[in-house]
C-alpha cells in the first residue's frame, strides 16, 4: 500500500513505470513472434501478421516490414487524429519491431501451427495486456482503426475486426485454409489473454434479489455472507407497485452460499446473477483502483 500511494504522490515514478511496462510489453509480444507465430506461419492480425505474409511470401526481414507500417501510421494518427498517442505509444511503435529484429535468430519453440497460434497468442496477449497497463500501444493497425473509425462513423470494434479479418483472409489465400483457421485461433486467444491481464483472474458476481423478505435477506447478507448491500427502488412492470431490489457483488466462491441463505429465507425470490468482469472498492481491487488513479 506505501508502494502504491508513493506512486500516486510521484507522477515521474508512474511515468517511469509506464515506460517500463511498454518496454517489457512489447519485449514479450516481439518474442512471442519470433519463436511461436512466424515459425509456424500464424498470421494472427496485426502488422505482425502482415510481416509474416511478406517474410513467407518475399522474405523480407520482419522488423523492417514493421517500422515501415507502424511509424508512418504513428505520425498519420499525430496528424489526423491529434497527438493523444503520447511518448508512450511511440516508443511502442519503435521499440517493438527493435526486439524483433534482435531476437530474429531466436530458435523456434514450435514447428506446429496449433501450438503455434495457441502460444503465441498467449503471449502476444500477455505483452499487450501489459503495455495498455502502460496506458500505451504498440500502434499499427490499431491506428490504422482508429483513422478509418474517425472518417467512416464505423465502430472502433468494427474497423479492428475488419482489418483483422482482411490479415487472417489474406493469410488463408497465402499459404491455406487451415492456417486461416490457426490464425483465428491465435487472434481468440490473445483476445481473452489481454483481458485476463487487464482485468485479472479472479471473477466476481452481480446479484440482484427480489423477494418479499427484503429486510431478512439483506441483514443475512450482511451478516451471514459478510459483503454489503445495496437496496434499490424498481416498480413492478405488470403491478406497477414499488418493489425493493437487493444488488450484491460477491466473489464466485461465495454464490453457493448466498443463495443457500437467500433460499433458506425465502425459497419463492427472483434471483439473477450476472458476471462481473471488474470490482474496484473495499473488499475487492481496492489497491488497484488506488493505483491507476
């Protein structure tokens, strides 16, 4: 806790900080290439999909094929979009395609293309996860998104799927389907793992109670369950009378129990349980809330 609120009273210990993440970040995601996706050919999105097309195809050297698309769509996103990237973003961009190119004779972890995408999708998610820890990018076709989402009205979850989308057809065109398919993979995966690390393993639950019991069930949530309550004031849709709601955000250990104490009470309530993917406060990532303030 003295680390964290030590942080927060020293900008230039979180800006360093931040350059740290970026520079281990994208240390991960240009190994992660090197010894899983480019071996096996898995052209999983991104302008690192696009240098293992051009490496397979042309032999061009990976990295180059990386500066020459990220700093060019770096300064186009300064011009058209402003300068919100940042510092951070641009040693992203740069530092990235260095590691690559460092690492080039690194041996192969794999020669199998399923191990290939599955890995490296983990660990380009686990890199990128990180350097947006950083408040950062690696840039590329990300930028290349945001500019077509700007000029189109297009969703920004649109543009990145069709860029994406466009990388992995090109990669089935190239070399076959089946590594079309791998690529899919790698790009599920790292999609998951990034949110993994962004928001953490651990998994929480919203539930919302009903019941004619409410002031029963809330101090036995309170007491038994031991996490807090909010009651909250609905009205009836087909009765339009006022009915209280009970929000509780708990742990997925303790769903078992909290209905068991919810059901000891009341067998007749209406209970929905929802996943939380995030719980900042007291009793859950209180530390982390504190420290990306």
């Amino acid at each position: 806790m003295k680390l964290i609120n030590s942080r927060m009273k020293h900008p230039l210990l979180t800006a360093i900080m931040d350059y740290i993440y970026v520079l281990i970040g994208s240390a991960i995601v240009a190994i992660s290439f090197n010894i899983f996706l480019l071996p096996t050919k898995v052209a999983s999105g991104g302008v690192s999909g696009i240098s293992t097309i051009t490496y397979t195809l042309f032999g061009w050297e990976p990295a180059f094929v990386q500066w020459s698309f990220n700093i060019p769509l770096f300064i186009a996103g300064v011009i058209l979009l402003g300068k919100q990237f940042g510092l951070k973003t641009a040693v992203g961009t740069v530092f990235f395609p260095f590691v690559v190119f460092l690492t080039n004779g690194w041996s192969p972890a794999t020669t199998d293309p399923l191990l290939g995408a599955l890995f490296g999708g983990i660990g380009v998610g686990l890199g990128l996860g990180v350097v947006f820890l950083g408040k950062a990018s690696t840039g590329g076709t990300d930028l290349a998104a945001q500019i077509i989402h700007k000029y189109t009205g297009l969703s920004l979850g649109m543009c990145v799927a069709m860029i994406d989308g466009l990388i992995v057809l090109a990669a089935a065109l190239v070399f076959d389907i089946e590594q079309g398919l791998y690529a899919l993979i790698g790009l599920a995966v790292t999609g998951k793992t990034i949110d993994l690390v962004q928001v953490g393993i651990q998994r929480s639950k919203t539930v919302m109670i009903i019941t004619n019991y409410e002031a029963e069930v809330r101090k036995a949530i309170l007491e038994e369950v031991d996490r807090g309550v909010t009651r909250l004031t609905a009205q009836g849709g087909y009765t339009e009378s006022d009915r209280p709601v009970l929000m509780c955000v708990i742990d997925q250990s303790e769903f078992t129990k909290l209905r068991q104490v919810v059901q000891s009470i009341d067998r007749h309530a209406f209970v929905v349980v929802m996943e939380a993917a995030e719980v900042l406060g007291e009793g859950f990532n209180k530390a982390r809330s504190q420290e990306r303030e």
